[in-house]
C-alpha cells in the first residue's frame, strides 16, 4: 500500500467514497486507476468558476460574461478529456451516449449560470469576509477533526443577520451532502471560531436555494467520528467492496472485478 494514502490528510470526498464503496476508493487512490470521464465532472467545475467569479466581481458581471467564462472553460476541460479519450461510447453518462450528454451540458451551463447571475444580483445576502480580509469564497480549511487531518474547500459562506454564519455548496447535480455541510460547519468554527447554526445548497437546476440545514447541534465529536473510522480502515488495509446500482455511475468501474457495470 502507498504510504501516501495512509499519512494524508482526508476530505469529505474521501470520506464518502470510502464508506460507499471502499474498494473503488482502493482502485482510484491507491491503484491509480484511470478514471473514465463524465461530463458532469466538467459541467461543475466550469459553473462553480463562473459563479466565484460573478461574486468577486461584487457581482457586477454581467449573464454575458459570466456564461462566456462558463463556456469557454466547459470547452477547454471538454477538449483536453477527449484528447485522453475521444471515444465518447466510453464516458460516463446519466442521459443518454456520451457524446450527447456533452452538448447537452454545454447549453445546460449556459443556461445555469445565466440564472445564477439573475438570483444572485436579486437574492443573494452579503458574502462573509475572513479575519484578513478575505471574500469567503473557495475558501480552504486543514483542521483536526476527531483526531484526523481533515482539509477541503468552502464554496460560499454568508453572513447572517444574527452575526452568525451560513455555510453553502453549490450544485449542478441532484446528490447533496449534508456531512460536506457538517463538515464545514465544524472546520469553520475551529479555524475562525465563529458560530455556524446552518447550512444550505444552491441547486443549479433549480437556480435557487434548497431548504435549510440547521447545523446548531452538529458537534465535532458526531462529525470526527466518521472520518476517525474512515482513517482507520485505510490504515489497516480494509477496503470491502459494495457493488450494485451504483456501479453504473463509478469512474474506474472498467478495472473492477466486482462490478455489475462493467464497460
């Protein structure tokens, strides 16, 4: 086993890659296997960077540009997959052949990004400014939680009227995570020793905010727990697999003997 995996620091990805299927995180961390593409992968990264962009503009970007930014990293991303693997039959894809699903999520960002610029310019609270005077924007944390370095990154935090503060990821997709928002709550209130009492999504396919996630009661020791187990497994070399619907939708499902979605 690489020594790496064992030493460094863990995610909310991790996390719940690892207690979902462990032996897809052995193939993917550890293996270093290849993963298929997806589009999706792409169609996020590129909306998130046009929607960190409109913020730090002040919001002052207009759809235009914002979609502009959105298409022109969507194509690059796009691009340098295929050059890896052009064989778009191979993709991933939750709607239809891989190929399709790739236009189709072109003009979806497009118009995602379009209505986050709308909501933002109209419904958006004041973005939360750090100690040093950063825009909480992206912002990254490495902390101890339950006795394990646990880093990762902050898509938006705002303030609240009651001087505390709301943590919030965006999403282009329907899967929500509410331990990334416990997670955050936790790694916040450590680094800056402010109050976090909620948390939110901002869901791109609705171009609006889900409910609210009360995140008072959330304690260290709850959310600690989960990443101390997690550490210990990978430790210890224990990587189960859990094959089933599931497999459909794993990136390095064409090197896994378990697989019930082999390509």
């Amino acid at each position: 086993m690489s020594s790496d995996i064992t030493t460094q620091p863990r995610s909310v990805s991790q996390t719940q890659q690892y207690e979902q299927c462990a032996w897809r995180f052995h193939l993917q961390r550890i293996d270093r296997v290849v993963p298929l593409p997806a589009a999706w992968s792409h169609h996020g990264t590129a909306f998130h960077s046009a929607a960190e962009a409109v913020e730090r503009s002040g919001r002052t970007m207009g759809a235009e540009e914002a979609v502009q930014l959105f298409s022109d990293q969507y194509g690059a991303l796009i691009n340098k997959a295929l050059d890896k693997e052009p064989n778009t039959d191979r993709w991933l894809s939750a709607n239809g052949p891989g190929g399709e699903d790739i236009e189709r999520r072109y003009v979806l960002g497009q118009e995602q990004t379009r209505r986050y610029v709308e909501w933002a310019q109209e419904n958006q609270p004041d973005i939360w400014m750090t100690p040093s005077g950063a825009d909480a924007l992206e912002l990254y944390f490495k902390v101890e939680i339950g006795g394990v370095q646990v880093r990762g990154y902050v898509d938006q935090i705002v303030a609240e009227p009651d001087d505390t503060l709301r943590v919030r990821d965006l999403k282009t997709g329907t899967t929500k995570s509410k331990f990334q928002l416990e997670t955050y709550k936790v790694a916040i209130e450590k680094v800056y020793n402010a109050p976090v009492n909620r948390g939110d999504w901002y869901l791109a396919k609705n171009g609006g905010l889900s409910r609210v996630v009360k995140l008072d009661k959330v304690t260290d020791e709850q959310v600690g727990q989960r990443y101390a187990d997690m550490d210990a497994g990978v430790k210890r070399g224990d990587f189960p697999a859990n094959p089933g619907f599931m497999c459909r939708f794993c990136d390095v499902k064409h090197k896994c003997s378990f697989s019930k979605a082999r390509t």
